[in-house]
C-alpha cells in the first residue's frame, strides 16, 4: 500500500469540503468527551450529509474516479447477474431491488440483458441516498438502457411493502462502517478516534458492550488468538442490515457480492493488522485519517456474519461461491466466445482483458465472493452450480 504522502494532490475545492468535514467531527469529538468510536468517524467521513465521500458530489466510479467496480469494468458482469435473475424471477416473478447503484452501470447491464431475455422485472427498484448518484444513475440508463428507463424507481428508504423477486447488493456491505479492536496479552480494546491539534490519531480504550463480547466469542473458538497487538474489525451494521432485508423479502433471493472471507480466514493470525483500506484516484493506502471525506473507506466483509445474521433473521444461505466461479456458472464464457467471433481486434482485447480481471484470483475472481440469501425460494441457482462453499462458512 502507498503512504498518503505518495497520493495525488486532490483539488482546492476538495480540500475546502474535506476541513469542513474535520471541522465537524472535531466538534463531534469535542462534546463527546475527547474520543469517538471508528464507526462514528467512518460513518460522518462516507456519509454525512453534504460533506461524506458518499453525499458530497465528487466523482467516485470509473477511471475518472476513485475505484473502478466489476460492473464499471465490464457489461459481461451485468448480463451473468441477468441469467441468475432471470432464473429466480422466472420463480418468484416480481421486482428488482438494488441497494446503492453507484453509476447506474449493473442496472443498465441487468434490464438489457433481461430484454433479450424477455424476463424483465415489473419494476427495478434503486434504493440511493445520494441525490448526485441519483442523477448520474439516471443519465446512465438514459444513455445505456433508455428503452427500460419506465420501469425504474428511485427511493431513499427501504419499501415499506415485502417484495418478490431479487434484491442486488454489489459492494454495499464493505462501505458499512465498522468498530476496530486490538488484543493484547489476553485483554481486548476499542481502538477509538481523538483529535490532536493537527490531525486525528487512536487511542486504544478497554473494550465493553457486544464488541468485548464478540471478540471474546472469537477468543473461545480459538479463531483469534490473544497475540501481540493483534488489530481487526468488527461490523457491528451486518446484523441490522440483513434484519432490514429479511424483513423486505417475501418469496425472493438476495445476492450478495463483495470482497471478503470466511471468518476463519478474516481473523488470521497472520493477517494482524485488520483489512482496513482508503482509495483515492485508483490508489490505496490505509490511513483513514488522510483528507476525510475525499476518499472511500472500506473493511472486507466477514461472510460468516452475515450467514448467522441470515439465520438469526430466518433466510436461509443458497449458495457462496467465488465470483470467479459464479461468473463462469452464470454464461460468462458464452459472453467471450460472441466476442471472440468480432472483427475487431481491439475489442478482443479488451474482452480478454475484462475477462482477466473479473476471474483470475490475483484479481478480482478469489477475493470477491458471491452470497445468495433466500425466503421462500425452492428453485435452484445456476451461479452456484460449479462450486458452492457454504461448507467453509
């Protein structure tokens, strides 16, 4: 990972939102009696309103970006998304529901591909709080997916109906914010933020409440040692979320896709530091204290959470896989082998090269994973059907 000072300069106007930001949160810290938990600091950075990364304006999605998303990359990823949910809503019929559309390019892949379909949704549903993705979203699938734009509604909130059909979440669960721990000699800590006259530092206080406990839950299971300065997180918002969604499914799946592990593999031992990281134009490093609200913030999912969330809120885990996996179950070499017949040698290219990137695991083929949650749904999931890794859950 890069260190901040090897970052590109961001512009004025970006400096200005990020003071404001810090500005605010010292004063959040100040009346909270000298420190914050991570998840208040993260949450205000991503998500405050007018000044987070997620709400304040600025280009996140993309080359001209931040990070560049699976479905960013390439429409291939949206048409193997569209076979799986062609295949539930030929069961459940009914809705799409996405949470967090970032650019409006899975949604845009999704209808195009259900057109040829025929199986497209009676509504596709964006769950969006930002009112500037909201616009980006909608000049997309203006430009991309015009012909389906009727069928597409934006809310800020969960429905208040439960729905049928398919509810899409790529790359939500990392952006939520996360508690960070430290163990050390057998006692726990909340690592916490407190301002110092230039800039923001931890201060490592004794643990208490559900994070004491779930850490010490790990301990029991021999799946975190008490070593040395052992840091990692903890997503205290898994639990809520997935009681969110249960309570929006009626006779539909879920899936879910992000990067991270099962949580033998989240909490080794060699991996001591936590999975913790901020991009910025493309780069990565991992001080979150750098520029607040100009770069995304992120944590690696522990899937093994959200499988006993799952099952605390009665769904029930279809199916966890690679995307590598997941993406070849789904057509994906079907998709290559069209391109392949093109005359355009360019444009074999860079399908190979989109190919590369969605599935080798030095990219994004092991480290990202595929979880499909169900209620009600007894029909089978094509994407899982190459390998299914529910046994290391």
């Amino acid at each position: 990972m890069l260190h901040p000072s090897q970052l590109p300069e961001p512009s004025a106007s970006a400096l200005a939102v990020s003071n404001e930001l810090v500005e605010r949160i010292r004063n959040v810290i100040a009346h909270a009696g000298g420190h914050i938990g991570f998840d208040d600091f993260m949450r205000m950075s991503l998500y405050e309103p007018g000044l987070g990364y997620y709400l304040a304006g600025a280009v996140k999605f993309g080359r001209d970006g931040d990070f560049i998303t699976a479905p960013e990359l390439s429409p291939m990823f949206g048409r193997c998304i569209a076979r799986q949910c062609r295949e539930v809503l030929e069961a459940t019929g009914g809705n799409v529901v996405e949470f967090g559309a970032g650019s409006g390019r899975l949604a845009a892949s999704v209808l195009t591909a259900l057109a040829c379909f025929d199986s497209l949704p009676d509504r596709y549903v964006i769950i969006e709080l930002s009112p500037e993705l909201r616009e980006r979203q909608r000049h997309t699938l203006g430009k991309h997916a015009a012909a389906h734009l009727d069928r597409v509604e934006w809310i800020n909130h969960l429905p208040e109906a439960s729905m049928n059909g398919v509810i899409l979440a790529n790359e939500i669960l990392d952006a939520i914010p996360v508690k960070i721990f430290k163990t050390n000699a057998g006692r726990i800590y909340e690592r916490r933020v407190q301002a110092m006259i230039d800039r923001f530092t931890w201060i490592d206080v004794a643990a208490d409440g559900g994070l004491k406990d779930k850490v010490r839950g790990l301990m029991a299971q021999d799946i975190i040692a008490s070593a040395t300065d052992y840091v990692s997180e903890f997503n205290i918002g898994i639990v809520p979320w997935i009681a969110d969604l249960a309570r929006l499914m009626d006779h539909a799946v879920a899936l879910i896709i992000d990067y991270g592990f099962p949580q033998a593999e989240y909490y080794h031992p060699l991996r001591n530091s936590g999975t913790l990281m901020c991009h910025f134009r493309h780069r990565v490093h991992d001080d979150p204290f750098w520029l607040p609200g100009i770069q995304d913030i992120t944590a690696s999912v522990d899937f093994t959470c959200v499988a006993e969330a799952a099952d605390t809120s009665n769904l029930r885990v279809l199916g966890f896989t690679e995307q590598s996996s997941f993406l070849l179950s789904c057509g994906l070499l079907d998709d290559a082998e069209r391109g392949a017949r093109s005359a355009d040698e360019l444009l074999r290219q860079r399908i190979a090269h989109e190919i590369k990137i969605l599935t080798l695991p030095t990219e994004m083929g092991a480290r990202f994973k595929v979880m499909a949650l169900g209620k009600d749904y007894k029909g089978s999931l094509r994407g899982f059907q190459r390998r299914d890794d529910r046994h290391r859950l």
